[in-house]
C-alpha cells in the first residue's frame, strides 16, 4: 500500500505575499506619449539613452509615437521600468507604466 502524503495549507499571509509578488513581476509596459515641444532628435537620443535602443528602434518608436499619440517602448516588470521612467520623465518626456 503507498504511504499517503498531506500538503500543508499556506497561510492567508503566504497567499497574499505570493499575489503581491506577482502583480510586480507581471509584465508591464513603457508608454511614451506624444506631445508638441519636443523635437524628434531629442526623444531619439533620450530612447537611446534610457531605454537602449538601438537607432533605428529609437526612431520607429518616435514615429509611432508621433503618429499614434504614444507607444510601448519598454517592457518588464514595474521595478525594472521605473527607473526608465524616471529617467525620461526628468528629460520632460511624458511616459507611463501601464
């Protein structure tokens, strides 16, 4: 006869630790949006800068950016784009974490 084993129950704390966890690893996304005072060059290098784009990354994003009125530029987890986001931010650049 094969011996039985039980699982132990995690705590309610446990659970809730494990959920917050998650929600912060969850993938998020970068938005830069658009607006009227800054030129193209200047979000190319700040995207080059902040976020490591490429050139050629940097501009597409700018465009759709431009065209679109924003653009997911970045994803991660909301720890590892804060950062950016503060970075662009401090630029006067409009981004958010959605």
């Amino acid at each position: 006869m094969k011996a039985m084993t039980m699982k132990a129950k995690e705590s309610p704390e446990k659970q809730s630790e494990q959920v917050k966890k998650t929600k912060e690893e969850e993938a998020r996304f970068l938005i830069l949006h658009n607006d009227d005072h800054h030129s193209f060059d200047y979000v190319i290098d700040a995207l080059i800068s902040v976020c490591e784009h490429d050139a050629e990354q940097a501009t597409q994003c700018t465009l759709i950016t431009h065209y679109k009125g924003k653009c997911d530029v970045k994803k991660g987890s909301f720890t590892y784009l804060s950062p950016m986001k503060k970075a662009l931010v401090a630029r006067e650049l409009t981004a958010t974490i959605d």
